[in-house]
C-alpha cells in the first residue's frame, strides 16, 4: 500500500513539473488517504484541518492536529508530520505560510478545499495563482491497480453482506430502522472478517463499523429515491429498495450497490417497471469494454428508457473507488474512453408518479474483454 501511495506522490510531482506548480495542498478526505494512508481524523467539521503539502520536488508532509499525530504515525509513511493546536500561535496557518515562500503557483484541488484554507491563501497571498489540479488528481485515480481491484473486491462482499442480512429479515411487521440495523450488523461483521486476515501495521487502524443513514423507501414511497430509513412498518405487498452507496466499503474504498425485493407478492406494473430497469442496466453494462465512451453507456441505457416514453433524470453511473464520486462519470457530455482497470458503478432505474418503482444498481471493473462484477448477488425479481 505504501509504495502505491509513493508512487502515486511522484507521480503527481511530474505533473506539477509540468504544470509550472509550485506546491500542491489538498485536504479532502479521501485524497488525504490517497497520498499518505492517514483517515479517521475529524477534520473540517470539528474545525480541524488535516492538510498535505506536496513540494514540486522532495519530501512531503502533513500538517495535523497534535492530538491526532500519533494515530497519523501509526497510519502513514510520511515522515515529517506538523503538529498544530488549537489556539497555539498560529494554529496550522504557520506551517502553510512556511509552505508558501517563494512561490508563484499553489495547487488545490479547488471545489473539494475548504473556505477556511481558500480564504486564508486568498487573504495571506494575492499574488500567488492558484491552479486548479484536481483533473490531473482524478486521471491518478482512474485506472486501479489489481491490488486495488482486490480491496474493491472485498468492499463488493461487505455490501453483498449488507443486503444479505437485509434480506433475511424483510417480512410484514418489520420496521424500516430494523432493516438498517441488520444492514450495519452484516456489512461490520463482513468488514471485520476481512479485516481479520491482516492485522500487521497500519492494517489494524481500519474500522470495520458500517455507518451513515441507510437509503431505503417502501412501498407508496418507493419514488423518494434517496428517502432514509424511518419508523415506517413494512407491509405486506410492500416493494422495498435499498441503496447501500453511502456506506458500502472497504479500507477506505467505496463500492455502488442497489437492490430490490417485494414482500409477500407484487403487481403486474411492478413487474414491468422492475425488468424496465434491469434492462435499462443491462443495456448500459453491455457496452462497457476499453474504448467505448462513458457517454455512450450513459445513452444506450437513456435511449432505451426513452423508447419507453420516459424521460431521464440522472446520469446511469459514475466511477467509484477512494471516493464516491471520481471520474469519469456516465452521462451526457462526459466523452472519456473507458479503459481496462476503471471502476464504476452502474444503474438501471424506472420511478413512476404514482410511487411504483424499479432499481438495481452494481458497481463493476472495466476488463480486457467487457467487464466484471464486483458487487456479485442474484438481481432477479425475488419475493419474501
């Protein structure tokens, strides 16, 4: 794991060779991870940045709270790591300021850098211009290596165990918050599992708790796509959907995943939207393969909902891996060619005004020849 992070940091020192910048400073989450391995501090919503400062050339570093360094230790391979208080001089601010000598050109990633680092080089240096790199931060992320594609592998397990104890649970009388609960239990007993085959090293700071608020809609609410699990009992001839997108994961890498089950028995307009999405899904996983363009994944699964006489809504998919949302997506405009070792997460999905709904969703690697599931569980129309 470590020498992909070293790679990957001079990998990005190249290209900010190349882009004439100076010094590059990114305190997004998952970018953080990406180039030091340190996660599971609070960061921004508790006021605490955890910044990386990435010279054009030599040794990184990180500025980090002083009582979060000893876990950033025990995480990383960075040697030098900055220590701030709160309250103390100039908190984080000095280690940036001592950052920023000399230089002409700064690079953030700017839509993912927080207003307290943005105001503060905006107010402390006027002269400096900033580059925007989270483009070329995004192509590092595109094409995942096989140790990677290990790791989303097991992350497609966790949420497989998700929906699993999901699943075994759903019947009439059963509240919605329940179902959630088994989800959390089955996604952290996985996650530990896993977890368990390597405890060496940084291995043993992962966490294997699943968290967040589960995405799940029953019944007449089934066209609230995002809608979280409430108190709500599920009835019978109920249709239930849960997205696991939020929380499916592994050692810091995310997985795309949905299913659907109905409860007890379902109807005939339930049925045909149900298949309307999984051929809409099928028909944009049918194109996948290296060359193809994401747009084009993205337009034979809207084509086909167009036929239909619906209209669309959002895009069918998006890549997936250190962050829930990378590039490219699958949507109108978005004309990257799809390459052997990216991974994205695929939709198929009909909702109707009447609250009668179908949606599947897999997250999936881009192989030589197609591709293949990371996320492997039966999708066919299933009652409890």
């Amino acid at each position: 794991m470590f020498k992909r992070m070293k790679e990957k940091v001079k990998e990005i020192q190249v290209k900010m060779g190349e882009q004439d910048v100076d010094v590059l400073l990114t305190m997004d989450y998952d970018s953080v991870y990406y180039y030091t391995g340190i996660h599971s501090y609070l960061g921004m919503d508790f006021g605490r940045p955890t910044i990386v400062v990435i010279p054009q050339e030599g040794d990184i570093s990180v500025v980090i709270p002083s009582l979060e360094i000893d876990m950033g230790r025990a995480m990383t391979w960075v040697d030098e790591l900055l220590p701030w208080t709160d309250g103390i001089g100039e908190e984080w601010r000095g280690y940036i300021k001592d950052s920023m000598k000399g230089k002409k050109v700064v690079g953030l990633e700017v839509n993912r850098t927080h207003a307290v680092l943005l105001n503060f080089l905006a107010d402390q240096f006027p002269e400096v211009k900033i580059k925007d790199m989270y483009p070329t931060m995004s192509r590092q992320r595109m094409i995942k290596s096989p140790a990677e594609i290990e790791i989303m592998k097991k992350a497609g397990q966790v949420a497989v165990a998700m929906c699993t104890a999901a699943r075994d649970i759903l019947k009439p009388g059963v509240l919605e918050y329940e179902v959630a609960l088994a989800i959390i239990e089955g996604g952290t007993r996985k996650a530990a599992e896993l977890l368990a085959e390597d405890q060496t090293g940084a291995n043993a700071y992962y966490s294997p708790l699943a968290h967040d608020l589960q995405i799940l809609q029953t019944g007449p609410d089934m066209n609230m796509v995002h809608k979280r699990a409430s108190i709500k009992t599920i009835n019978s001839g109920d249709s239930v959907y849960m997205c696991f997108c939020n929380m499916a994961e592994f050692k810091n890498m995310k997985v795309g995943f949905d299913r659907q089950y109905f409860i007890g028995s379902y109807t005939a307009e339930e049925e045909k939207v149900y298949y309307e999405s999984l051929e809409g899904q099928k028909r944009a996983l049918d194109m996948i393969r290296p060359g193809v363009k994401a747009s084009d994944v993205h337009n034979a699964a809207s084509d086909y909902y167009e036929e239909l006489g619906y209209g669309i809504c959002y895009r069918t998919g998006r890549s997936i891996g250190y962050s829930r949302l990378e590039q490219p997506e699958l949507k109108i405009n978005d004309d990257t060619i799809l390459e052997e070792g990216m991974t994205v997460a695929v939709d198929g999905a009909v909702s109707l005004a009447n609250g009668v709904a179908g949606r599947v969703g897999d997250s999936v690697v881009v192989t030589k020849d197609g591709f293949e599931y990371l996320t492997v569980m039966d999708k066919s129309l299933i009652v409890l």
